[in-house]
C-alpha cells in the first residue's frame, strides 16, 4: 500500500524563536513563515523527520515494512491483510495528527503500486507502464543534447534494464 501526504512541508510548524532563522524582505518589508518553507536546504530532512517521529506510533507485524521518503510512505508484506490493516493504522495516526492524505494519492494494498515513480510488483522495480510507453513514444535524437537527454531518461531505469552498460556502451561513445 502507498500513501502520499499532502503538503507535508507546510504543515510542519515553525517555532516562535526559529520564525526569524526563515526570515527574508521583499521590497523594503520582512516577512516570516509561520510553516516549513519548502526551498530551506534542510527543508525535506525536517519534513521527513517529522512524520517518521508520527509513523513510530504505528505498531509493525513481523511480516509488515514500512518505507518512509520525505512524504512518501510505502507498506509491504507477504500478507494483503497485515499490510492493510498497517495502511489503516498509518492513516488513523495521520488523521490524529491532523495530516491530510488526498485520496487519489492512496494505493493498496496491491501485489502492485507505483511509489517514488516506480512501479513494485510483488516486492521488485520495474518501469511503469506509463514511462515505457513514453520512452516508446521518444523520437531519434538528432543532437548531441537530444542524445544526452535520451541517455539521462534510459540511465535512470539502468537498473531494469539487464545489460544496459553493454547495449547502452555505443550511444555514450557518442557523447
């Protein structure tokens, strides 16, 4: 099961005394955050810190993990029913906390999901479907930054890919 919180950045509460660190004027006048900016460099790290302290709350079976990436949460099991009743109790934590998980953001549980713009099936990656049928769609680079492009695009799924140094080893000797 998947879960993606919403706006998890701005509903993290600055402290009083903290409020000035994020302090910043904009024609002559200064204004402060009263929440968690999102461009502040440790921004993700408090943000993640933050709901992993919440996610503590939930009791784990044996046979259940949870993942947690900023304001993604990712729970998995050999069990559909454990792995539910996980995603429920993760909910019901959120709900108290006052955290809002759009429901269009909600997967699972599944033998698949998509979580961090990866498709999981039944424990391993693969490439969604829908990035497969974009990278189908690609038209035949006819530049050299069409190329690095190209290769940026198919180097980030490598690891799906059985032999993509080999088959890959041609288009990069390009470059």
């Amino acid at each position: 099961a998947a879960l993606d919180v919403k706006d998890r950045f701005f509903m993290v509460p600055l402290k009083e005394e903290d409020k000035e660190k994020f302090a910043f004027t904009w024609e002559g006048v200064q204004y402060t955050f009263n929440r968690l900016p999102q461009a502040y460099k440790h921004s993700s790290t408090i943000a993640h810190a933050t709901l992993a302290e919440l996610l503590q709350r939930v009791s784990l079976p044996q046979e259940v993990k949870l993942y947690q990436y900023i304001d993604d949460i990712l729970t998995g099991g050999t069990s559909p029913e454990k792995v539910g009743e996980v995603a429920a109790a993760v909910w019901q934590e959120l709900n108290k906390a006052e955290i809002e998980i759009p429901p269009g953001k909600c997967q699972g549980p599944s033998k698949e999901v998509k979580f961090l713009g990866t498709w999981w099936i039944a424990g391993s990656a693969a490439i969604p479907p829908d990035t497969l049928r974009k990278i189908k769609e690609l038209q035949m680079p006819q530049s050299r930054k069409e190329l690095q492009q190209l290769m940026g695009t198919l180097g980030y799924w490598r690891k799906q890919v059985p032999g993509f140094y080999i088959i890959s080893r041609p288009l990069y000797s390009l470059l």
